[in-house]
C-alpha cells in the first residue's frame, strides 16, 4: 500500500550533496521528480515499477520502460533491482531510495513526545488535577462525612459563630456574597482551627490571592472541607516541634501558597492528606 504523501521533502543540503553535485540539470530533474513519485506512489522509499509504466515515463521524459531502467539506474542514493517473470516473461523493477526515513520520514511523532516531556512539571499536575463537582444539597439529617456538614432544611448548615471569635473577622464578611475574599476570609475564621492564626484583614495583594484560588476553585464546600480537614490532620496542629508544622506557617496565607520544594498548591496537599 502506498503512502499516498502529499509533500516530497527537498533538503537544502541536496544542493551540495557529494553524490548528487555532478548531476547534470537534467539527471537532477530526474531523481527529484522520481523521488516525488515515490512518496506518491511508493511505501518508506520503495517504488515498485510495473513493466511498460508509461505514465513514469511520460513524467520523467524518456521514450520507453528499458530506457527508464537505465536511467533510474543512473541515479546516486537509489539501487533498481530487475525481477524478471517465468511465467509471463514480463520484467518489473524495484526501486529503493536509500536513507528514505532519515529524510523523509515523518518525524511528528517523536517531536510531539518530545515537546510533551518538556512540559514543566507544575502544568501536567494542573492538567492532572480532577476538579471538584458541585456540591449536592444534603436532605435533612444527612451527614456529609467528608466535609463534617449536616442540615435539616436541604440547605448547607454553618455553626453559629462564636461570641468569643466575634473579633476574628471584620464586619460584613460572614454576609459577604460567595464565591469573594471577604466570604472565604469569613469561612477560614470559622471552620480552621482555633489554634491556627486568625485573619484580621484583608489588604489587596492577599485579596487578589484568594480570587485567584478562587477562579481554580469555585466551590464554597470545597473550602469549607479544606478548613476542617486542617484540624484532622496531626502535623498541621499538634504542638509546634521537629514532627509539626512550625507555628508561622499556621495562617490563611499558608494555604493560599505553593509548596517551596514540589510547588504544589497546599490547599491541594491538604485535601490528599500529606501532612497527615
């Protein structure tokens, strides 16, 4: 079966080839359009020529099928091999077009595969990554075992805030409209740890952090989850030491971040448990 190419490639470095330089115009008119023929016609550089072939002929401008033997024959980087019939006593060529894959093979492949090992690692973890669904409204007395939520009227329960935290959050953020830096503000002082750092306030440069986490991650629940998963998770809230997390880094900001080391998003390694 041919390869049916519709490009025949002509490297520039043919001009100065050692085998085709003394080629006169008309012989290296000759092997091109031949070549031409062959990504047609033929498969991984080879042609096979039935007897008469007057079409190859009449493409290559010689008078008959013994003159195009002789002819192909000519040619540098190409072996013809005669196969005469003892049946029908026809006589058929095969033509070979030497180093053929090496400049004419399509080498898409290899530089796809290439091209995708080159993709930094923190873009195939973001391709990677299977979002959220949205959240589906609990029917009263279910309990959400992931998330620690529970209703009674199919809406999402909050807890009732706590007097004492009542200065942990600006007023207006618990009323704040989802998704916005002043809701999750709100959600963090509710559902984190106590022991974790409150967020007092919220400057632009830290709000336009939590828009940006937001646009990855739209869900309320999600957050929510990743807020009370913080408290199940014995590196991240037992007593600062050598196996826990340093008590610094125990703050909204932390979560909003990129690891230092792996550059994976803490909110993300939270939800897989790694500081468990």
């Amino acid at each position: 079966m041919s390869d049916q190419g519709q490009w025949f490639k002509l490297w520039c470095s043919s001009l100065d080839d050692p085998a085709l330089e003394n080629l006169s115009n008309d012989k290296w008119a000759v092997w091109a359009k031949l070549g031409t023929y062959a990504k047609r016609h033929g498969a991984g550089g080879e042609l096979e020529i039935q007897s008469m072939a007057r079409i190859l002929c009449a493409i290559l401008q010689v008078p008959d099928f013994e003159t195009l033997c002789v002819t192909i024959g000519c040619l540098p980087n190409v072996n013809l091999e005669l196969q005469n019939s003892s049946v029908t006593g026809v006589t058929n060529a095969t033509v070979t077009f030497y180093n053929w894959h090496r400049f004419q093979g399509d080498n898409s492949a290899h530089r796809v595969r290439k091209f995708r090992e080159n993709v930094t690692a923190k873009k195939r973890r973001e391709e990677n990554i299977v979002k959220q669904p949205p959240p589906t409204p609990l029917k009263g007395g279910e309990q959400d075992a992931e998330f620690g939520l529970s209703n009674g009227n199919g809406k999402h329960r909050r807890p009732k805030a706590d007097p004492k935290a009542g200065e942990m959050f600006a007023p207006g953020w618990e009323s704040a409209v989802w998704p916005s830096p002043k809701r999750w503000a709100w959600l963090y002082n509710e559902f984190a740890p106590k022991a974790w750092a409150p967020l007092r306030a919220l400057d632009t440069d830290r709000s336009e952090r939590i828009r940006r986490r937001l646009k990855e991650w739209p869900e309320e629940r999600y957050w929510v989850g990743i807020f009370e998963r913080i408290g199940k998770l014995q590196f991240l809230t037992a007593e600062p030491g050598p196996n826990s997390m340093r008590e610094a880094n125990r703050n909204a900001d932390w979560i909003l971040q990129n690891g230092a080391k792996d550059h994976v998003a803490n909110h993300l390694k939270i939800l897989e448990g790694k500081f468990s």
